[in-house]
C-alpha cells in the first residue's frame, strides 16, 4: 500500500491542481459563492424596481383626467 508521499510524487512537477476548500480559495480566481451572486442579484433587482417605479411616477399622463392638453381618444 502507498503511502500519501508516494502517490503525490508520481506526479510531474506543476500537474496538480490546488483544490478549494468549502472557505478557501484555491487563488485561480472567478470563483463566487452562491450567496454573493444572491446578494448583488437581489440589490440589483431592488435598484432596477426602484428605477421603474420612478419613471411611471414621472411619466405624463397621456389622457385622463390629469392631462394637461388635448387628450388622446379612444380608437
């Protein structure tokens, strides 16, 4: 039976890859956890709501009551 030594010295030099552990990083970059995407998707998500629900406030009404012209009728 070999021992650990014996079955990582079999490899070439440089052919092992480092692995992660569950809060490690193995330093090849690009690895994100599922809670940071979660994170920035959902405050995006919330800006993007926010952005929206400002831009029906601010947009004029087209006809109805509150229209400051000539309404538009219905067709």
């Amino acid at each position: 039976m070999k021992s650990s030594t014996e079955s990582t010295d079999s490899l070439a030099p440089g052919s092992a890859k480092p692995v992660a552990g569950p809060g490690g990083s193995s330093g090849s970059g690009g690895h994100v956890s599922g809670t940071h995407v979660g994170f920035w998707g959902g405050l995006m998500t919330a800006l993007l709501a926010v952005l929206v629900l400002a831009a029906a406030f601010t947009a004029p009404p087209r006809s109805g009551a509150y229209y400051p012209g000539d309404c538009i009728q219905y067709p």
